[in-house]
C-alpha cells in the first residue's frame, strides 16, 4: 500500500526550531515529487513547497521562501519541513502530499494525516 | 486571498446536482491542468479530480471536472450526505512558479 505517514503533534514556544517528517512508503520514494501543504486553524489550503528526493530539487512558494526548509534523506524514504524559529503563526496542520513523477506540476495524489504544530508561550 | 477564486459556500438536497466554479488567470487555470480535492471533516484533503476531468481510481463517476479559458467546474450529481465537506482547486501557476490553490468551498447537503 502505497502511504506517507507523518509526524505526530508537536507543541513548542515562539523562538524554538522545529523539524517534522514525512515517510513515505509502498514506491519508489526518489521517483516522486514531495510536497508540503499548511492549513491554519479553519482555513484553507496553501502550497508552501515541492522536493524531489532523487536529487533533492526543491521548490519553494514565494510565501514560505526563506520562513521554512524542505529538504529529504532518501537513504530512510523521508521528507522533512523544518522552521529555525518558529512563531506563533506558524501554528497549522501540515500536509506532507506525493506529487508526480515527472513534474512539479501534477496532482498530490497521496496524502499523509497531517501533523499539527502549535507554538504558544 | 488566494490566486484561485471559489465561492465560499454551495448547497443542495439529497439526489441533486451541484457545480463548483474556480476562476483563475492565463498564469494559473489558462495554461495549465486543474486539479480538485475533497477534505471531510477533521481529514487529509484527498485528491478528486486530476488533469482537468480525470477521476482516479475508486472515485464514483458522480464526480465530474471541467475546464474553459481561466476557469474550471466541479460537478457532483446525485448529490449524498457523504458529499458533505470543503471542495478546493488547484492549479501550477508559471509566474509564482508554484501550485496555487483556490479559497475553499464548503458544500453542505441540506
């Protein structure tokens, strides 16, 4: 069965540094694209990033450039998002999602369960 | 504010049909494929419709997708109880070099 499974929840303060994963398992984990998707309390959707574990490519939304690093360990078949200093805002779901073969571009057509941050002093 | 513009609402009874519109730009929707997603209540979203029209496997054919210019549709007959949940689009848009999504919707069967 193909699956990513996430990270469980995490509660940190304002200013602490922050790294969750993302396994992937049931393909061929460096073929597929790796996305990370944030949803804020009651909100929607966003596109924060893309990675392609088999030279580790990534691309990153304009929004999230510099606030977040993605990046991945092919070796164990995981994706990780990582914050240096998080901030109350950063409090979210996140999504981990498999994107296509190819290109940046295609659906998610996988996702994980998600892994809620909050960050409170 | 999100690239891609939804309405935030839609309802219908039990059996009825019921579009989604997703309006974009020639960035986004206007040259490139839409991509929908279904997120139940407390869920991962779950991908609906890929590639414009194109159900993957197990998704019921009550779920239909379409596209025209810089906009799409998501259509759901036969609409059922189940169906009830936030509905998003989504497209790769070139300038932001980066997948955009649309706002949400939220169906509820009445």
């Amino acid at each position: 069965e193909v699956q990513l499974v996430q990270s469980g929840a995490e509660v940190k303060k304002p200013g602490e540094s922050l790294k969750i994963s993302c396994k992937g398992s049931g393909y061929s984990f460096t073929s597929y694209w790796i996305g990370w998707v944030r949803q804020m309390p009651g909100k929607g959707l966003e596109w924060m990033g893309i990675i392609y574990p088999g030279d580790s490519d990534t691309r990153y939304s304009p929004s999230f450039q510099g606030q977040v690093t993605i990046s991945a360990d092919k070796s164990i078949s995981t994706a990780y998002l990582q914050w240096s200093s998080l901030k109350a805002s950063d409090t979210a779901m996140y999504y981990c999602a498999r994107g296509g073969g190819y290109y940046p571009t295609d659906a998610f057509d996988i996702w994980g369960q998600g892994t809620m941050v909050t960050v409170s002093s | 504010q999100s690239v891609l513009t939804q309405p935030p609402s839609a309802s219908g009874t039990p059996g009825q049909r019921v579009t989604i519109s997703c309006s974009g730009s020639s960035s986004n929707i206007g040259s490139n494929t839409v991509n929908w997603y279904q997120q139940l209540p407390g869920t991962a979203p779950k991908l609906l419709i890929y590639s414009n029209n194109q159900r993957p496997s197990g998704v019921p054919d009550r779920f239909s997708g379409s596209k025209s210019g810089t906009s799409a549709s998501l259509a759901i007959s036969g609409l059922q109880s189940e169906d009830e949940a936030d509905y998003y689009c989504a497209a790769w848009d070139d300038s932001l070099n980066g997948q955009v999504f649309g706002g949400g919707t939220k169906l509820t069967v009445l």
